[in-house]
C-alpha cells in the first residue's frame, strides 16, 4: 500500500452496534456503564467512550446480518473514498451524512 494510502484515514471516529431492544441498551450503556449519552432518535443513540462515539442502532432497520460497524475520520471522504477503489476496495453505497454531530 502507497504511503498515501496509510493516511487516508486518521482514527476510528465511531463504532456501531446493532441492538435489537434500544431502549434497554440506552439503559444499560447509560444507567450500567455510565457511558454519557450525546444524542438519541428513534431508531439511534450515540455515547461518548472515551472521546470515541459509540453507536447503538435498532436492528430493525433493514434486513441488515451486521452486528457492528467501524466508522473511520478523514478530512477528505470522496478523495479517501476515491483512494480506497483505486485500491481495490468495494462500495455497496456512496458515502453520506447519517446524523450530523459536534466534530
């Protein structure tokens, strides 16, 4: 891989976990773990972990199998994006503004 490539992306910026019950998770990431809640809507919440988003998505959304996602920063996504095909790599979607936050 160019050098160019290992800097296209910066950090991990979010994870996402697929839960099923969201208002028992929101609970228990919150109320158990003392994770602080930044923002939730009816099918999200989003928590600070250390300076790490973590994201808890209602697997009712879709037909989706995932049970987590990694969310990685960049300061150009269509120039990493281009990058990462000219790489090989595979998109089943362009990428897109899910919830638009502080950073």
């Amino acid at each position: 891989m160019s050098p160019q490539a290992a800097t296209c992306v910066s950090s991990i910026g979010q994870v996402s976990i697929s839960v099923k019950q969201l208002p028992r998770a929101i609970r228990f990431y919150r109320d158990a773990l003392g994770l602080r809640l930044l923002s939730e809507t009816a099918e999200m919440a989003f928590f600070d972990c250390g300076g790490m988003r973590l994201m808890l998505g209602s697997s009712t959304l879709g037909d989706a199998t995932y049970s987590s996602i990694v969310y990685y920063n960049t300061t150009d996504i269509q120039g990493t994006v281009d990058l990462l095909k000219s790489h090989g790599v595979q998109f089943d979607a362009p990428p897109r503004l899910v919830v638009r936050m502080q950073d």
